[in-house]
C-alpha cells in the first residue's frame, strides 16, 4: 500500500473559509490511502440544511440629521427629546416665534411671496390644504389666493400675518420627525442649527460582511432578538452597493443593511441586537460534516466509508455549505453510513 503526502485545502463553507487536511491522491486499484492523523467517524444524515447566520445589529431611529435653521434672535423655547413633531406643529421658537415643520422634498430656499412660481410654491400650497387653508389651485403659482391662505395659517400658527412665507418661518422634512437632540440652547442665540432629528420609523443596522452578501434579498424576513431577550421578526428593506472597511482594523468589508421591525423589541429606542438571516434551504438532502470531505487526484471530492474495519473512497458531488455541513450525493450513500472525519 502506497503512502501519500497531506496537503492543506481551503474548502468554502456558508461564507467561512475551513481549513481541512485532505489526501492528495487515493491508493492503486481503489484502496483508500493510508491515515497517519488520528481520526473518528460521522454519520451521513439526512435533514432540511439551512445556510443561516447571525450577525450583530444596532436598533436606532432612521437618517438622523441637522435640520438647517434661519431664525435670526433668541431661542426661546424648544422641545423635549424624543417627541415627535408632525406637519404645521413647531420644532422650536426664536424670540417667541415658532418654527413650524411642513412636509416636501424642497427646502425653503427663498423667500415665497405673490406671484413667485415653481415647485417649492406647488408644495407649499399642498402643505396649506393639508392643515384646513384653502390657497385655491394648487399649483406653482402663488395667487392672491394663495396669499390669504397662508395669512389664515400663519394668524392661526402664532406668526405675523405677512402673506409672505420664508425659512424664519418653516423647515422641510419628507414626513414626521422625532427630535433626536436638542442642540440649541434657549437664551442662547440661534445658530446654524437648533435641533437634530430622526425619521420616527425604529430600523435594526447591520453592518455586512461583503462575503454573506448571498444570504440578503429585499423584504427577506430576519429574526431580532434583543439584549433582554425579547424576539420579534424583522424585514430586509436596504441593502448597501457601496463596501466600506470598517473603522477597526482587522476586519473585512462591509455592507450597509437595514432592517424594519414588524413589532415592539423590548421597548427599546436604541440598543444591540443580534440578527438572525437566513439564507437557501435544502429540505431533506444528505450530509456530512465539512471536515469528512478528501481532494481526490482527478478532482473534485470523496468521503471515506468506514464498515466494520474497512474503509472505502467514494466520489461526491457536493451541494449547499451551511451550518459546518454540506450536502453530498454519492453511489451507496444513505442516512446512517458512517464517514471518517479528523480526531478531536
């Protein structure tokens, strides 16, 4: 019987590189080589393989963000964190004026005024009809029509009735926000910014290992688990195209992923969470430990069959890698035939 040299393989398994002392070459007429290692036997079973993994997360409020400000004086009053401000309600006030939230996509750039047109006017004249003043068309002109609406909004909101609507008035944001910090201080003059806001929707982020990148899918359900232990599902709705490295070295590249919660996890605002991701599933298929898997001389994979005292080489073909295992077929192979594997 011929010895044979033992060469170190790298064999992929669920996005994890393994190490495995494999034979490089079988024995003449079908013997299997020679084991000079301590080894021990497995059983093929047969089972559903899930190629899942949990990764850590970070359970926080979405695009957290300065909100601009242009209200020149004082600070006269602000809001308690964590409150969430909606459309035609104030952020803050500066000397006795509210700075009131309505909602777009176009910052109040300039002062709106009769007859200014263009889209920020449409979507002023939307925001007007949405807290009960009628400005007639909505349009990008602005009217006299427009005009006495905003005089009914801003006599009802506390402001001077000028007819005239600019950035000491309003701040633009795509929806509700919640105050996240309060960064301007009352009896301190106003400066560039005042409050820092979130979106009001809780996300989990993950930051991925580009090599799980296989096991995300938009609206894929993930399972959150929290510090305390409370569970609730989740569902992929942002995954990153852009590999970033991470802030500490040693690591490889990542992935920005987020995740929306389909329930209450623990009634936290923020904390770490682990994220369950699951990826393929194999329902009933044969396996066995990555670490029984051989490099044969023509290529590919065998396992090695121990009955009684004898042992046998038999090719494979192998399938999904999860979970340590992976999925094989092979002539004879069944659920209860031991393979050899290395010793502990």
């Amino acid at each position: 019987m011929r010895s044979r040299a033992r060469l170190p393989v790298a064999v992929v398994a669920g996005g994890a590189v393994v190490a495995a002392v494999v034979a490089a070459g079988a024995a003449r007429d079908g013997e299997p080589p020679e084991t000079a290692a301590p080894t021990r036997t497995a059983p093929v079973t047969r089972s559903d393989l899930v190629d899942e993994l949990t990764v850590p997360g970070t359970l926080g409020y979405a695009a957290r963000r300065a909100l601009p400000n242009e209200a020149r004086g004082v600070i006269s009053d602000t809001r308690p964190e964590g409150g969430v401000v909606r459309r035609g309600e104030w952020l803050y006030e500066v000397a006795g004026r509210p700075v009131l939230l309505m909602y777009g996509e176009t910052p109040v750039y300039r002062r709106l005024s009769r007859g200014s047109r263009g889209k920020d006017v449409k979507q002023l004249e939307r925001n007007l009809k949405a807290l009960g003043q009628d400005p007639g068309t909505i349009d990008d002109v602005f009217t006299a029509e427009t005009e006495k609406a905003v005089e009914a909004w801003q006599r009802a909101s506390g402001l001077p009735r000028t007819g005239r609507v600019d950035g000491e008035q309003v701040i633009v944001a795509p929806g509700p926000v919640r105050v996240a910090e309060v960064t301007g201080v009352k009896g301190a003059r106003a400066g560039a910014s005042a409050v820092t806001v979130t979106d009001t929707t809780l996300i989990v982020h993950i930051d991925l290992p580009v090599t799980n990148r296989r096991l995300v899918t938009p609206r894929a359900q993930v399972g959150l688990e929290s510090p305390s232990g409370e569970r609730v599902t989740g569902r992929i709705t942002s995954i990153g195209s852009v590999a970033r490295l991470p802030k500490e070295q040693g690591g490889g590249p990542t992935l920005d992923v987020e995740v929306t919660l389909d329930g209450e996890l623990g009634g936290y605002d923020q904390a770490p969470v682990a994220v369950a991701i699951r990826g393929e599933t194999r329902p009933g298929v044969l396996s066995v430990p990555v670490e029984a898997l051989l490099a044969v001389r023509e290529g590919g994979y065998a396992v090695r069959v121990v009955e009684g005292a004898g042992r046998r080489l038999v090719k494979v073909t192998t399938g999904l890698f999860a979970a340590g295992r992976v999925e094989i077929t092979g002539t004879g192979l069944r659920a209860g035939t031991n393979v050899e594997v290395p010793g502990d």
